[in-house]
C-alpha cells in the first residue's frame, strides 16, 4: 500500500499528524471559559480547568493556529495519481482529525447548546416558536447566549425533535446534552461519506475528488463535527434524495421519490428545497439536451414544478405531525441578528453604526440595504437560472451559493451544501481555484474573527 495520501508522496502519517494537531488545538482552545456563555463557564470543572490551562491570548492563538493547521493538512491529503485505497485512508484520516473535537465544547459558535435547550423545552410539551429559548428554564437555559434568548428559532420542527431525542437519551444532562449535539452530525457525516461517491460516480465524476473537496474539508471538520450544526442533516437527507431521484428514469424516481426525501430534509433546514430543481432535471438530463432550447425549458419547469409540490407537501405533513407547526415563520427576520461577513450584512452593521454615532435612527438605513440585498439576490438567482438552465444540479450548487454570499447572513456552516453539490458537477480550474480560496480564507477568517469577537464581549 502505498505511504503516501497525494502526489507529493507525503506520508500518510505526516498528514494525519498535522491535521490531528490541528484540530487538537482548537479543541483545547475552545474549552477555555470565555468561550462559554454560563456565568461559571462551561458546565464542567474538567473543562474549564482544561481551558484555563492556556491562558489569554494564547487559547485564542491554539483555535487560529490550529485551523490554518486542518487545513494544511487536507490540501496535502488532495488525491494524485489513481490509488485504490485512498479513498479508505482519506476517511480514516479525517476520523483521526475528528477525536479531538468529539468530548470538547461547541467549536466556533454556540449553536449546540441552542439546540439542546430547545431540545428540553420540546420534552417539557412546551412549543419553542412560543415560549422561545431559556423560556422553559432547565439544565441549559444558563449557557444560552443572551443575545438569543427569550427569541423563538427558524428552525423546523424536524431538527427541534431530534434535539429532543438527542437530549433524553442522555438524561437531560446538562455538558453532555450539549456535545451530544454532534450525534445527529456525525450520522449525518457517515451518510454523505455513503452517498456522495455514489453519486459522484453516476454522474460521471471523480469520486475521491467528491470525497476530499465536498466532505473532508475544512469547513466539516470543524462545523459540522466540532460545532455539530443541523446543516448536515439537511445535506445528507438532501443528497439521498438526488439518489433516489437518478435511480432511473420513470417519473417516479424524479418526481416523487426523490422530491419526498428532499422535502424530509427541508424538515430539517429550508434551504434543502432547492435541490428539487435537480432531483427533477437530473434523471432525464440527457433526454433534454438533444431537446431545443425552448422545448427543454418547458419540460423542466413543468418537473420541476411536480418535484416541488411533493416536496412541499411531505414538508407540511411533517411540520403538522410533529405538533410544533409553522411557529419558525415568525422568527425568519432574526437570522441576520449576528453579525456576519455577509456583504450586505456588513454594510448594514457599518452604516447602522455610523448612524447612532452620530445619534440618527438607523431604522431606514437597514430597511434599505435589506431592500437592496433582496433585488440584489434575486437578480444573482435569476442570472444563475439563465445561465444554467440546462444544467440543473449547476444550477442548484451555485443558486445556494448566492443565496448564502447575498442573503442576511454567511455562516461558515452554511457554506458545505453549496460545496457539496459543487464537488458533483465538472468545474473550470478557475472555479475550482477560486472556490476553494474562498473556503480556505473563510474557514481561516471565521476563526480569528469569532475569537476576537468572544475577546471583546
């Protein structure tokens, strides 16, 4: 077998060792206090002691180091020459750089405990979109960041029930509760780990590539692992049902197979409904490209409208099934409430700002730039669908990229759907160059920037 996971014939050891360094670092970093929101830091003394252990500024410095270290260590795992096993040591790699991350705190954002809240206030027969976080009190209610507090989530009621589940089987206690959260991610890793060279190989794609860029990357390994975000769920769920959508060519698979898992996986996060543009033109792609322009257009819409009402309605059911109902409409508004670096996101903090300086009402400002972001977003969709419209899942990958660049907000856990979906289509090396730029300095930029910004709260 050989030594090496790349061309550069770098030994697998090597780049294991730097990607568990790595991630060994940010995971004691992130068990120091000031990472918590508790008034006695994170729920356990082990913990805290463990943090306290790198004092400031030097935590800081271990979360920042050790992600530009992940992520050294995944371009040198990038495939080479064609090699059977690399596909099983690219996975055993990036399990090792996971351990690290798997007994720690919330990496990089606070999310986790979010969710175990929510899961207590959904076993407490209480209704998180009425009574909001912290509102049914609790073992996790005293680490909730107060920013989020007594606010409902946007949330679906799928991702709140699984919470739920996740947190009585522990017992409600309360620092387990919390990194149980990664329970629903890793299986949702294990699953994409499953089906994504699968499709990767029906549609004509490399597989390891798929493997390494879409799932071994930066952004998983420390959001979805160490931060244990719901996105996973969605993408997993999302990604089978393309599955099922190209298992063949009756209408069946395509239109209502396909689009039923989607809408599952809607349940979980909204963005999922995208996808059913793909699950829809997929299966009978190359019947429409021998079509004229006009005849294919059609017939794409007209799928893609049946995918679409399949999907909605396996949503619905499972939003009424679930007793918990629509309640997440009502808190949409509150997802640009953290400041990110979506652009427009950042212009409307830095004008908002400008303005109480000066002692203003910022109140239009931020009615206008969310206006603006709006024509803005819609006419990037608009442009993507012109420009792809023969090429559905193209279409979807950089359709959810735009929405998250231009949307109200760009957290780095958003980003892996649109990667995902782009590791499946042929990419130009001027795509694939500047998309994986953009993901190396997001991942990196997101540290430092959550790290000061924990400093100076």
């Amino acid at each position: 077998m050989p030594a090496a996971l790349t061309d550069l014939r770098l030994p697998a050891s090597a780049v294991c060792g730097i990607g568990l360094l790595g991630t060994a670092l940010i995971g004691w970093g992130s068990c120091h206090p000031e990472f918590a929101f508790g008034s006695d830091g994170w729920p356990s003394a082990a913990v805290n002691a463990i943090g306290s252990a790198l004092p400031l500024p030097w935590n800081r410095l271990a979360v920042v180091i050790g992600v530009l270290l992940l992520v050294a260590a995944w371009w040198l795992a990038r495939p080479g020459a064609a090699d059977p096993t690399y596909r099983r040591r690219l996975l055993i790699a990036a399990a090792l750089w996971s351990v690290p991350l798997l007994v720690v705190p919330p990496v990089l954002s606070a999310d986790a405990v979010l969710y175990a809240d929510l899961g207590w206030i959904v076993n407490q027969s209480q209704n998180p979109y009425v009574v909001g976080l912290t509102g049914a009190g609790g073992p996790y209610a005293p680490h909730v960041d107060p920013l989020w507090a007594g606010n409902g989530v946007a949330y679906p009621p799928l991702a709140l029930l699984t919470d739920a589940v996740v947190v009585r089987l522990v017992g409600f206690a309360t620092y387990a509760g919390i990194i149980a959260m990664r329970l629903p991610a890793l299986l949702s890793l294990a699953v994409i780990a499953w089906v994504l060279p699968r499709l990767a190989t029906r549609l004509d794609v490399d597989a390891d590539r798929a493997l390494w860029w879409g799932l071994v990357n930066p952004l998983v390994i420390v959001h979805f692992v160490g931060g244990a975000h719901n996105d996973a769920a969605m993408i997993a769920l999302a990604l089978v049902g393309l599955w099922v959508g190209l298992r063949g060519e009756h209408w069946a698979y395509g239109l209502v197979g396909g689009p039923a898992v989607i809408g599952v996986a809607m349940a979980f996060k909204q963005q999922a409904g995208l996808a059913v543009i793909a699950c829809a033109g997929l299966p009978i792609a190359a019947r429409l490209a021998a079509l004229p322009p006009v005849r294919r257009l059609t017939i794409l819409a007209a799928r893609t409208a049946v995918a679409t009402l399949v999907a909605a309605l396996v949503f619905v059911a499972v939003s009424l099934a679930s007793g918990l109902g629509f309640g997440w409409t009502k808190w949409l508004s509150l997802m640009g409430k953290a400041g990110t670096a979506a652009p427009f996101s950042v212009i409307a903090q830095v004008g908002e700002s400008l303005i109480e300086r000066f002692g203003g009402d910022p109140t239009g400002w931020l009615a206008a730039v969310g206006a603006i972001s709006t024509l803005t977003l819609l006419a990037a969709l608009v442009w993507i669908a012109v420009r792809f419209y023969d090429r559905p899942l193209a279409l979807v990958a950089w359709g959810s990229l735009a929405v998250s660049g231009l949307g109200q907000s760009m957290h780095p856990w958003y980003i892996p759907w649109s990667i995902v979906l782009l590791a499946l289509i042929p990419l130009t090396r001027r795509q694939f160059g500047w998309v994986t730029a953009f993901m190396v300095g997001f991942v990196s930029w997101n540290a430092v920037q959550t790290v000061v910004w924990h400093g100076v709260t």
